[in-house]
C-alpha cells in the first residue's frame, strides 16, 4: 500500500430498489424504504483508498458505527461520502456520511484493514494454490 495523504475523500451512489430494502423475510410489515445495512458507505470507504492500494491488495470492514438518521423511499438516490481520517500501517478511520439529495440520512464512523487477498484467500481455505 502507498501512503495515503490526508483526508482523501470519495463518493458512492445507489438508488433505493428492492434489493437494498429491509423487507421480504427479514421485516415483511416495513414500507419499502433503504436499508441501514446497505447505507454503511463501505463501497464510499473503498473508493477513497483504491488509488493507493497495491496489486493484489483490497480493504476490509472491521468497525462499523453509523446512525440511520431519515428513511429513504425506494426509487430515490442516496449518496454516501468517506473521507480518512486516520491511518495506523494497514488500518484505516472514515467519517462516513449517507445523503438523500440535501438531506442527511446518515452518518457515523468506519474502519477497514488493507488486506493481501491471496493470503486472505489461503487463510480462509479458499485457494487452489
């Protein structure tokens, strides 16, 4: 991993469909509205630090802590920012923020880890190697 400079921000954008609902099997009696789990902004997270990665090096979530703040009815686009906050070797801090238009629908703290995907890979069993 090259060194990050400080504050690299980046955005990620998803529209509100029924995959991104907490309805069906998991709550059937909500209104069809974004689901907490999908607004976690990794995706936002990852793509402030993909231009410092290295080949064959990817990121993953260890902390979560957000606040769904405003429900977000299906068709609308939600938007989700993270911006660095703190880099500790292959650990790394976000402030995340989760917008509907102009309105904040959520915001919060997240963390990844740059991990070597090979090494996950074999640490998981999951290598043909």
């Amino acid at each position: 991993m090259r060194q990050i400079p400080s504050e690299p921000k980046a955005l990620s954008a998803s529209s509100s469909n029924p995959s991104t609902l907490p309805t069906g099997s998991r709550n059937a009696i909500l209104p069809p509205v974004f689901a907490t789990p999908v607004m976690i902004m990794e995706n936002a997270a990852l793509n402030a630090i993909r231009a410092y990665l290295d080949p064959g090096e990817s990121a993953v979530g260890t902390t979560v802590n957000v606040r769904h703040l405003a429900a977000t009815p299906v068709g609308r686009l939600v938007t989700g920012e993270a911006e660095v906050t703190k880099v500790d070797g292959r650990q790394i801090e976000f402030t995340v923020r989760a917008t509907e238009g102009d309105k904040e629908i959520g915001a919060g703290l997240h963390s990844l880890v740059v991990i070597d995907v090979a090494k996950f890979t074999r640490r998981l069993g999951m290598s043909n190697e």
